[in-house]
C-alpha cells in the first residue's frame, strides 16, 4: 500500500491533470466502490486502498495554483452586481467576504468579459459589509490574484484557487439591492442562529475567553487577539482553534448517546441529520465536511453491517469533497486535517495497545493516559510534517507539553461549549453555567500558554532547503510505515522503520542546523513604501532599515520570517539611515524577536527623539559619520560616506541619511542611498568622488535614493557611479508618484537595469562561483551578469 500511496504522490506532483479530469477520476472510482462485489478483500480495495492512494494525488495538487486568468486593468472599474456569500470579516484594512458574481459590466480592458455568472470573487471593503445573502452592486476594480510578494509569503492566487475564487473585487462604492441570494435554509436558519450564539458568548464571557470559545464551537476566529493566535501557533495547539474531527466525535458521540447504535434505520437517520445540521452551524469548513463525511460513511458502513476501516473512510470522504469541490486540493486546512487524520488513525492502535498493558499494571493509568494524549499528538504532527515545514517554516518543541496539558483543558471547555450551545437557543440563562465553567478552563489554559511562551520561543525555525523538505517527507513515510507494521505485530519492521525515520530525523536536524552560507547574497525585501536590504555574507547578516510599523508592522510581518526561513540565528548589525518611520518603524519588533550584536546610528540624527524606544531595547549602540568604517565579513567592508558628524544640509532626516559602500575582493559592490537628495548627492560627489569613480570597473549595486523620487538620483551622480543594477524599494500604486519618470529614465539612460519591489515583490541577488543571479519571489532565477565577481 505504501509503495502505491508514494508512487501517487509522485505522478500526483509530476503530471497534474486538470479540475475536469480530476472529478471524473474521482466519480469513476465512487461508482466502482458503489458497485464493487460484496466480498470484504474487492471492498477493501475498493473503499480502503484504491481512495487513499487517490488523496495521496490530492496533495500532489499542493504545487500547483488554479486556472490563471486573462490580465486585466488594475485601475480601471468595474460594475458588478452578485450576493454575499459568507460571513464578512473585519480585517486591518476595513472588511472581507466571498462574493458570487451575477452581471459585471466593464470596459474590455477590465477583462470583465472573461467572468461568468456563479462565479466567486473575493470582495474586499474599507467599510463593513452586510450580512451573508445581501445583493449588492459594487463598483471597482476586479483583477486577478497576485503572487507571493515576498519569498514564502502569502499566495493571493493560492488563497483564492482554494476557494474557489477567480479574482479580488475591490469595492470603491457600494449600494444594497433588493433581494437576497443563496441558500434560503443557511441565510434565513444557520447564520442567524450562529450570529445569536455568537453574540451570546461575547455578553457572557471576557473578550479572550469568548473569542477562543467562539472559534471552538462555531468556527469563527476573526475575534481572536493576534497575540493569543501567535501564542497557540508557537505552542502547536492552532488545531485546537479550527472546528475539525474531535469536535465532529463529540458530537457524534452525544447523538449515539441519544439516538442508539447507527444499525438501526432510525439511529443512522438521526445521526446522519444531527452532523449535517452541526456542519452547517460550524461554517461548512473544509476539515469539519472531511470528518462529518468520513464519519457518515462509517455509519454507512456500520449500518449494512460490514467493517469500518478508518483509512478507507478517510479516502473515500476525500475523494467525495474533492469530486464536488475540486477547488479543496489547494486549501491547507483540508490538507492538514487529511494528513494529521492518517497518522492518526496509522498509529492509534498501536498506542491504545501499548495503553491497556500501561494500565493493567498498578498505577499505569496516569503514563497510559500520557502515553495516548502524547502519542497521538505526535503521530498527527508527523504526519504534517512536510506540508507545515513547506508552508510555515518552523515546529513547535512545545507541542507535546501542550498535548499534555493544555489540550485537554480546551477540550473540556469545547464540551461544555457544545453542551451549552443548544441551551442558550432556548433560553441564554441556561447556558451561563456552562459557559462561565469553560470560560474559566479557557482562563486558565491562556495564563500556562503565556508562562510557557515567557519562557522562551518554543518553535524551531527550519531553513528552507529542499533536502530539508525530502528528509521530513522520508521522516514521515517512514513514521506511517513503523504503525503500520506495529499495529500488525510485525515489531522487527516496525523497528526498522522507526529507524529509518529516527535518521532522517538526525539529517533533518543536521541539515537545518548548518543552513547554506552564500559568498554574498542582496535581498530587497518587499516593505511597501519603505526599506529593508539584508545583505548576507557567508554565516554573517546585516540589515540595513526594517519597513514601517502603520497600518502593518513590517518587521514583524515581513522582516522576522524572513531571517528565520533562512536559518539565520542573529544579526551582526542593524543600520537605521535616517528617523523616518518607512525607514526605522519596524526595527522594534526586530530588536524584540532577533538577536541583534550592535544597532549602527548616524551620529548626525542619533538624539532624534524617534531613536529613544530603540536605545531602550539594551543593544549595543555604535554612532557613524563620515569615514567610519565597518567589518563586515571576510576581506569585505563598508564604509560610511554621508553624513557628517556635524549636519551641514540642515535639510532635515533627508539630509542626514546614512550613505553606506560596501565593497570587497571578487565580490559586487553595493552602494546604499538612505533617502538622500540632490543636494546631499552633489556633496558626496566633491568628498567621495574619487573613491567611487576609482572602483567603477567593478559591479555595482545601486540601492537608489528616497525610492527613486525625482529629487534624487540625479544624472550627474549616476554618470560619476555607473551602476550596473539599480533597486528600487518603493510601495505599489504610492501616493507619492515614486519613483519618477525622470529618474527612471536617468538610470535607463545610464544602461543600469532597474529592479522594483512593487512590480515583482521582493529581489534577491546572489552570488553562485562568478555569476551573479537575480531570484523573484514568483519567477525563474535568472543571470545577471557573468563577471559580477570579477576581481
């Protein structure tokens, strides 16, 4: 079976077929389980083997985005008339929500024409949405999903292909029809009733606990504070916070409770309409549809009297969502759930074996308890492994510890949510009781997740390296195969194979732990308006400015993953050019979540009363001027050009930037501007021209001044540089116009390609022997020039 599941995966990412193919697939082999002989090996095959091997092509789909889309204008409007079809969501930027398309009408340069009626779009709003069902008519842009903005970002295309979505309607104006649209049943019955037990738990509970417990019974988490997430993502509980397969078992184990076993017609109508309502009054999630179809096919089972084997109920519950929904292939939740599901079901017999000989013996109840709580915990863990190493980067070292004992605890308040939830339906009072239990399990489940964060980051940050990613993929192979082999007696195979996996392990650590060291590797990483250059030399990384803070914290957002996907474990130095916010406000939530040796200041804008938080953080403090010089890695340095000790432009933070240039034996050179203007550009040409126009053989890389406004950059400082390649870090579609038309065409003029983060997010340059290569978060690497590295 493993073979075939592994030779799946393979044909499942090297020959992808497309939504049409894939759904006959799967029909074809729902009508040959439905028409298969009675005979227990033909249904095993057909309901057990056959579908796993069909979800193992499933997570082939995970590299692959979805139908791509005619380009279409980005400024010009579109008038689109549709109905709302989730429940909008409060965002930072205003609200969100899944709109189904009914009429667009729009210029050909729109691409309106190539959107049909019933389609989905992503509506995005400055202001708050009506409520799921409303028609509305909406005016404005309609384009398709964008690339990842910066390396292992977020996807916009990605994200929408897994909702089923064809583009992003950004509304400038809205204006409510009359009608409604959708399901009458989910408009006028489901949204309501979640609505009003929604409510009722925000007026019963603290903000915290009501948030939590909201996303525990009805699966809506846009209430929960960004820190508590970030708290529970670092402690490896989030699936705890996704409506998922335990609360369908809860659920399904009261209506057995009630109803009797699912042999009867009755008991198997009873719990078959009980899991469609809790379904429905869970959102319809992809993980909460995968179980409550995995659990009505058991009971399916059950009922015609033949054996339930959990993998085949798995793979027939996937095939059946991926038959009806193609899209699911491409969304993370039902991959999670998928994978963490089969390790799961893989190793629980083995565990609950090992269980009952623990608690035979005196005392053994308490490690068998540990045992199973760990164990599962850990075999859906590795089960994930590759998909949460390729999407997020890092593991939890805390998991177990909060498998232990902090699962549990929002395991008891999920029962009493539930219990509570049809009280509260007929009369809120009822409910209270229940609720405040498992608002206080939740209080004290907060206050240990926050003990064990302040103890130290629990999560181990992975490098992103594809032997990495084949190690984790061979460490969980081999993971399954060891239960599989265990749960059958076979102990000599099963031991094999945990050793196989216990080595790929040991690589995997080893591998992470000595991440590449590039010569000499440039990221311009994609801030908005703002700037943020790393620049990597072997083990050694500096960063030269950290984004904005407002309306995003892109050192936290941006800057932060971006060190730990590389493997990075600190920062030499930190350069901060000038005390403007584009420049310096994200460097706090640097300094907070990095190591960081020596924080570099012009001496000229040091005092500035924007640097005084920054200081508090106790990094050490180094004030440049004119002359100081910096080591920064093995025969390479940099060297302070601007500003001054003294300012002598007195043209503000402009004036004061820090200009660096940083050169070395074989290696580019670079020359970072900060935000300095013409008039700082004209006396850096009378101190430092010689330097610079001594060098010009050499490859330079220009980081251009104030993002390539018009009042920088100017013709005769570019003509003393010569720069081979120009960055431009500069926000898309800005208020400012930058960068300039002037400027461009200067740089254009001086035969210097130019490269922007705001068309084509984030730019890396790297040095591979004596070529220097151009990398893009969504592109192919291509070759700059072949004697950048030449001496």
């Amino acid at each position: 079976m493993w073979f075939r599941l592994v030779a799946a995966y393979a044909a499942g990412a090297l020959a992808l077929p497309p939504a049409a193919a894939w759904q006959l697939v799967a029909a074809a082999l729902l009508v040959l389980a439905a028409l298969s002989s009675r005979r227990g090996r033909r249904l095993r095959l057909a309901c057990g083997w056959i579908p796993a091997c069909v979800l193992a092509v499933g997570f082939g789909f995970l590299v692959r985005h979805g139908e791509g889309r005619a380009a279409a204008s980005q400024t010009e409007d579109v008038v689109a008339e549709g109905w709302i079809a989730s429940r909008p969501e409060p965002g930072r930027r205003g609200a969100s929500a899944w709109f189904v398309l009914e009429r667009v009408h729009g210029s050909p340069a729109t691409g309106a024409a190539h959107f049909r009626s019933g389609e989905r779009v992503q509506l995005r709003s400055r202001s708050a949405l009506p409520g799921f069902g409303r028609r509305l008519r909406v005016q404005g842009p309609l384009r398709p999903g964008r690339g990842p903005r910066n390396f292992h970002a977020f996807d916009e295309r990605h994200f929408l292909a897994a909702h089923a979505a064809a583009a992003v309607l950004e509304a400038k104006r809205i204006v409510v029809l009359p009608g409604h649209g959708g399901r009458a049943w989910q408009r006028d019955l489901v949204e309501p009733v979640r609505t009003t037990l929604a409510t009722e738990l925000a007026s019963t509970l603290a903000r915290d606990e009501a948030s939590i417990l909201t996303a525990l019974v009805l699966g809506i988490d846009d209430s929960i504070d960004p820190a508590v997430q970030e708290t529970w993502r670092g402690l490896g509980m989030t699936h705890v916070l996704a409506v998922s397969g335990m609360h369908v078992s809860l659920v399904a184990t009261a209506l057995l409770a009630i109803t009797g076993t699912p042999r009867r017609r009755r008991g198997l109508c009873a719990l078959l309409g009980g899991l469609a309502l809790y379904t429905a009054l869970a959102g319809l999630a992809p993980s909460v549809l995968r179980a409550a179809v995995m659990a009505a096919w058991a009971a399916v089972a059950l009922h015609l009297g033949r054996p339930v084997h959990g993998i085949g109920a798995l793979g027939l519950a996937s095939v059946t969502l991926l038959a009806s929904v193609p899209a699911l292939r491409h969304d993370l939740g039902f991959q999670l759930s998928c994978a963490a599901t089969l390790g799961i079901l893989v190793w629980a017999a083995p565990l609950q074996a090992l269980g009952r000989r623990l608690a035979a013996r005196r005392g053994g109840k308490v490690a068998a308890f540990c045992l199973t709580s760990i164990g599962l915990g850990l075999a859906a863990q590795l089960a994930t492994l590759p998909i949460v190493y390729a999407r997020f980067g890092y593991l939890s070292r805390a998991a177990p510890l909060a498998d232990l004992a902090l699962v549990p605890l929002a395991n008891a308040a999920l029962v009493l949510g539930l219990a509570g939830a049809p009280l509260a339906l007929v009369a809120p009072s009822l409910a209270r009781p229940l609720w405040l239990l498992a608002g206080a399990l939740l209080h004290v489940t907060l206050a240990l997740a926050d003990v064990v964060m302040r103890a130290g980051d629990p999560r181990w940050f992975l490098p992103t390296q594809p032997v990495a990613l084949v190690l984790a993929t061979l460490a969980t192979i081999a993971t399954l195969a060891a239960g599989v082999q265990v749960g059958k007696g076979r102990w000599r195979a099963g031991v094999f194979s945990q050793s196989g996996a216990a080595f790929a392990f040991a690589a995997l650590a080893f591998v992470s732990a000595r991440p590449p060291a590039p010569a000499w590797r440039l990221e311009a990483l994609d801030v908005g308006q703002g700037d943020a250059l790393l620049l990597s030399l072997g083990k050694d990384a500096w960063l030269v400015d950290a984004g904005d803070a407002r309306p995003v914290d892109q050192g936290e957002r941006v800057i932060l993953p971006h060190l730990r996907r590389l493997g990075l474990r600190r920062l030499r130095g930190l350069f901060l050019t000038h005390p403007h916010r584009d420049h310096c406000g994200g460097a706090a939530s640097v300094l907070a979540g990095f190591p960081v040796d020596t924080l570099y200041l012009a001496q000229a804008s040091a005092e500035d009363p924007t640097y005084a938080p920054l200081r508090a953080h106790g990094t050490p403090v180094r004030l440049l001027h004119a002359g100081s010089h910096i080591t920064l890695g093995p025969r390479y340095e940099a060297q302070v050009l601007w500003p001054p000790a003294v300012d002598s432009l007195r043209s503000g933070a402009n004036g004061q930037s820090l200009v660096l240039w940083a050169r070395g034996a074989a290696l580019p050179q670079l020359l970072a501007m900060g935000d300095l203007e013409a008039d700082g550009e004209a006396l850096l040409l009378q101190r430092a021209a010689p330097a610079l126009t001594g060098e010009a053989a050499d490859f330079l890389v220009l980081k251009a001044g104030h993002h390539g406004s018009r009042t920088s950059s100017t013709p005769a400082f570019l003509e003393a540089i010569d720069a081979e390649v120009a960055l431009v870090s500069v926000g898309e579609s800005n208020r400012y116009g930058h960068p300039a038309t002037a400027t461009l065409a200067a740089l254009e003029a001086r035969d210097c390609r130019v490269l922007r983060t705001d068309r084509g997010g984030a730019i890396r340059l790297l040095l591979r022997g004596k070529t220097l290569w151009l990398e893009r978060p969504d592109a192919r690497p291509a070759a700059i020039d072949a004697s950048a590295s030449a001496p």
